[in-house]
C-alpha cells in the first residue's frame, strides 16, 4: 500500500510540476498555436486556470491544517468526547468532524486507528462522512466560490450534518459494534517519527498537497473540457432534471474524487448549467464517498462493509436533496 502511494505522489509531483510550467512558461507551450486549430481549446484554457488558480489557497491552507491535526493531535483525545449511548454518539461525532479539516482521503486512515483502538464503528463513519465537509476551511472556499449564491454554503453544511446523522443511524442498525476491519488491520501500527514534529507536519502537508493537487487538476481539466465541448442544451436539460440532475453530479463527483477544500470551485463553473439541488448533490456526495475514498477503505475495511457503506451514502445524500428541493428551492 506504501509503495501505490509513494508511486501516486510522484505522478502528482510531474503532474503539477508541468501545470505550473505551462502556466509561468507559457511561451514555450503556444496554446494559441494549437487554438488556431481547435478554437475552443483557449475556453478549456482559461477556464481551466480559474478554477485552479482560485482553489490552490484552500488547499494549501487545508494540507497544513490536517498536517498539524494529524501530528499533534492524538486519536484518544478524540475518544473521551465520545458517549457510550450508541444515539448519543452521532452528534459529538459529527461536532469532531466540524472542528478538525481533514480530507477525504486523509481520514480514512485517521478512522481506520480509531476504531482499532476502541472507537465504535458507526461514531467512525460519521466522523469519515462529515470531517471532509463541515469545517471551516471547506465552508469558506465554499462561501467564496459561491458569493453570488450563499445558500449553497449553508445548505451544503445543513445537509452534511443531516446526511451524516443518519449514514450513523443505518451502519449501527446494520453492524452495530461488529468489526468490519480486515483481519490484517488487527495487527499493531508501527509509527514512524522524524523525531521533530514540525518537520512531520511539512513532510505530512507536503505529500498530501501533491496528492490532493493531481486530482483538482484532472478534476478542473475535466469539468472545463466538459463545459466547453459538451451541448450546452442538452447539460442545462439535464441538470435541471429532478432526478437526473443530482444523479449526475453525483456520478461525476465520485468520478472526480476532488479534495473537498477545492471541490467547490469546481461546482461552481457548472452554476449555469446544473440546478442548486444538482450542485448541492455534487458537493455532499463528492467528500462522503468517491472513487480515491473506495480503494482506501477497500484497503482497510472488508469488501462487503464497503459496498454496504456505498449504498447507504448514495441513497442517503440522494435522499436529503431532493427532500431539500421539494421544501426549499
């Protein structure tokens, strides 16, 4: 598993090094040239670069923050706020979620320790689902980039919060306190320090800006192609179908696996084309469960749980928007 993810970093590494390349050398990449030929690849270009160049503080400022939680903060701090009420103890779940920004892919393993060391296994995914979305850090860049429509960022709080509960709910219903872990994962982590807690938390925030920026850079690429070659008719039909347009966004966040931090600037150049529930959708889903998400827990947890733990969010996150649409758009 160490050797897949050193492996990744390094595709990020040349991944991001040729972005920036392209972007402070433009000359000696004449996008204009090849414009020349396909014109509508100067719309993916700028496109592209505004949707990156916007969500690259957010990230850097979400990298150090899970850096610092993951160096200095210990998993059996988190412990002592949890009750041992099974109902109880959704809500300081979610409470432990909302105060520490951690990513979706950094809080797997974060879970992972957790409920090896003693913590029940639905307080674990309520923590999984809810720490990528409801912190700060993702609040903002989700305030920021929809400043002309701020009920996006509240109702994607609201909605996490409410979402997150009841994934809780179904998983202790379903598992109870049963281990879901692979029998590997029995065994005992052997930590390995560098010996001075800063230079562990730039190591820490370093790997995981890499790892996060390979994905908001296939993610923006992505969305910009999609933006600029697709029908314009027939997205805006789509995406403000009731039922096809949160599909859709769903499916394509699971696809995109975005750091959550970025995720919303990503949504927010579909603002024309998808309706408010559609985005919504895209901006819940995407942190819960994609794609990066699944391989990690595949990794940890047993295979049945995890297509068990797919069902429940999809059909939970698809739920609450279009209940939240009915009522409220």
């Amino acid at each position: 598993m160490d050797q897949v993810i050193q492996t990744s970093n390094k595709w990020g590494y040349l991944l991001l090094f040729l972005f920036f390349a392209a972007f402070i050398y433009g000359d000696l990449f004449p996008v204009s040239v090849i414009a020349s030929i396909v014109p509508s690849l100067l719309d993916v270009n700028t496109i592209f670069l505004s949707i990156v160049l916007e969500a690259i503080p957010f990230v850097l400022l979400g990298v150090f923050a899970s850096a610092l939680i993951q160096t200095f903060v210990k998993e059996e701090t988190l412990d002592r706020f949890i009750p041992s009420n099974p109902v109880l103890a959704l809500f300081p779940a979610v409470t432990i979620g909302a105060v520490f920004p951690v990513c979706e892919c950094a809080i797997v393993p974060i879970v992972r320790r957790l409920i090896k060391k003693g913590m029940p296994l639905h307080v674990g995914i309520v923590i999984l689902v809810s720490a990528p979305i409801l912190n700060p850090i993702v609040f903002l860049s989700t305030f920021y980039a929809f400043q002309t429509n701020l009920t996006i960022a509240w109702a994607r709080m609201g909605l996490a919060f409410v979402a997150s509960i009841i994934i809780g709910a179904f998983i202790y219903n379903k598992y109870k306190n049963s281990w879901q872990l692979k029998e590997s994962m029995r065994a005992v982590d052997h930590q390995h320090s560098h010996g001075n807690r800063f230079v562990e938390t730039f190591y820490h925030a370093s790997d995981e800006f890499f790892e996060m920026g390979k994905y908001l850079i296939i993610g923006a690429l992505i969305a910009s192609i999609i933006q600029t070659f697709m029908a314009r008719d027939l997205l805006v039909e789509v995406g403000n179908g009731f039922i096809t347009g949160p599909a859709v966004m769903m499916g394509l966040a699971y696809l995109l696996s975005l750091c959550s931090e970025a995720d919303a600037f990503v949504a927010s150049s579909f603002g024309s084309l998808f309706s408010s529930s559609s985005l919504l959708a895209f901006l819940v889903y995407g942190p819960m469960t994609d794609l990066k998400n699944t391989i990690l827990m595949v990794a940890y947890f047993k295979k049945r749980f995890v297509l068990s733990f797919l069902i429940i969010v999809t059909c939970v996150v698809f739920a609450v928007t279009l209940i939240f649409e009915m009522l409220f758009m």
